[in-house]
C-alpha cells in the first residue's frame, strides 16, 4: 500500500486479538510489537520489521488513515491502487476489509471498503462544491464497479445474477487480457454504474452473499475464495491553468482586458482502485 511518489508496494501487518474459544483453552499470545517501530518479535528470537504494524489495541480508523485515506486521494489524481489482505483463516481479514457487514457493528468499526467509498463519494461533492465556489464548470464523474470471485482458478463474476449457484463447475465467459502498455483488463465481466455512496456498498452487499463458503477449523463460515472488487473512477474536469505574475488569468493583463476569454480546456482522468479478500 503506497501514494503517488513513494515506494510501490508497502506492507502493514495487523495483529488481532484473541478469540474467545483461544482465551477459554488457555492460549497464549506470541508476539510483542517494539515501541515506535514497525517491528514485531515473534517468541524471543525472531523479529519481523514491515512498514506497518499494528498491534492487537489498534482501531479501524487508525488502519484506514495510515494505510488506504491518501491511495483514494490519489484516484482523483488518475493513480490506480490496490489494497489486498492477506492471511490464514480467522486471521481478520473480512473485518479489517470491511465486507462481513455484521449489523452489530457500529461506524467506528466500519473496515477499509465502506470507508473508501465514503470518502470516495465525499471527495466528488468536495470537488463539486469547490467548483461552484471558484467560478468554473463543475467536474463531471462516473462511478462503476466490478466484483470477481477466483474459485478453484475459475474466475467468476459475482454481479452476473443469471448466473447460478449451482453452476459454479461450468466454464467461464470472462477473459483475461493484456494490452499494449502492460496493463491487465478483463472482458465479459458485468459492470455496474453507481450514483452514490448507498447504491455502491449495496452491490458489494449483494456481490458478497454470493461468494463461496465453508465451514473451516478457525472460521465456521469462512470464504474458500479470493474476491477482487474494483472501483472505476472516470473525471471530466477543466484543466489545471497555472497561475501566472502579473494578473494574466482570464484574459487580464495588470487589470486591462487583453481579449476575450477562451473557452475552458478539459482533461479526462480515469483510476481504478482493486481491494482484494485473499482466503
């Protein structure tokens, strides 16, 4: 997890606290992070430094500001990004993601994908209202969104609603491409367009229920597949004019008009953000 001009790929390890059923069978906890570093001592003689850690007191909002809150800014800017948990089973991954939508939880344990699209949906109107504010067309947006599920390396498409359950073992339509650039894209996947921030966490509701599940040791209803959900961001905005000495924005020169003001020049900005479940 890493912003524009920093490295590729950063890594943050969260550990979780202990399960009921691990505190009644007297289970002990292994690790100890080091003070004010990104360390943590596993037993008395190994020790694991990553980008992050996060000890077992660490809170979702905490997570979200420090690993994912400037990879969503950045999309406004046309920088794609991934954020993709990766763990054994029961090791809090769906939480950390946000995608259990328990009801029980409260806002302040929401995970990374429902704060993602609240900030995502809060920084279009932002830009909205900042437009209006200063004068200039206000930025146009488009919201769409795709839900993979790989199962036993068959890629499925969880927004396919003819799609049925039981038909998981017939081969599917969706491909896999690369173009010229090097980058990857599939065809065949349904894609939905969204309009808001309820309209969006809804599809990921309903693209969810229908992963694949099972009963494991660690997780009596654990997903047995791994979930891509991406989020494509297109932006129509006026583009960025610098500001030059002298007074010489919009057509002025040290206060005289010099000519008619032209017309304003736009620029299309396209970002796509994956967040990835792996089981």
């Amino acid at each position: 997890m890493a912003s524009q001009g920093d490295c590729c790929v950063k890594v943050a390890l969260r550990i979780r606290p202990q399960m009921a059923k691990e505190k009644i069978e007297g289970c002990h906890v292994c690790t100890l992070v080091t003070p004010g570093e990104p360390q943590v001592l596993l037993g008395k003689d190994k020790a694991f430094t990553y980008d992050f850690v996060f000890d077992i007191d660490s809170e979702q909002p905490h997570i979200y500001q420090t690993c994912v809150h400037k990879l969503i800014e950045g999309c406004f800017e046309g920088y794609n990004a991934t954020v993709f948990a990766y763990g054994q089973t029961g090791s809090g991954k769906t939480y950390t993601m946000g995608t259990g939508f328990d009801v029980s939880l409260g806002v302040q344990e929401q995970g990374i994908i429902p704060r993602a699209v609240h900030q995502l949906f809060e920084g279009i109107q932002t830009r909205r209202i900042h437009a209006q504010d200063t004068g200039i067309p206000a930025p146009e947006f488009k919201v769409s969104a795709q839900f993979l599920e790989l199962y036993n390396e068959e890629i499925l498409d969880l927004f396919d609603g003819a799609r049925d359950p039981e038909s998981r073992s017939r081969k599917s339509n969706i491909k896999i491409h690369e173009d010229a650039s090097g980058s990857i894209y599939t065809t065949g996947v349904t894609s939905r367009l969204v309009h808001s921030e309820e309209e969006l966490l809804q599809c990921l509701k309903l693209g969810a229920l229908s992963r694949t599940t099972a009963s494991t040791q660690m997780n009596a209803q654990s997903s047995r597949s791994h979930a891509i959900f991406t989020i494509y961001l297109c932006q129509m905005r006026v583009c960025q004019q610098p500001q030059m000495n002298g007074g010489t924005e919009n057509g002025e020169v040290n206060g005289v008009d010099s000519g008619p003001i032209s017309q304003p020049e736009y620029e299309t900005l396209m970002a796509k953000f994956h967040f990835v479940d792996l089981s």
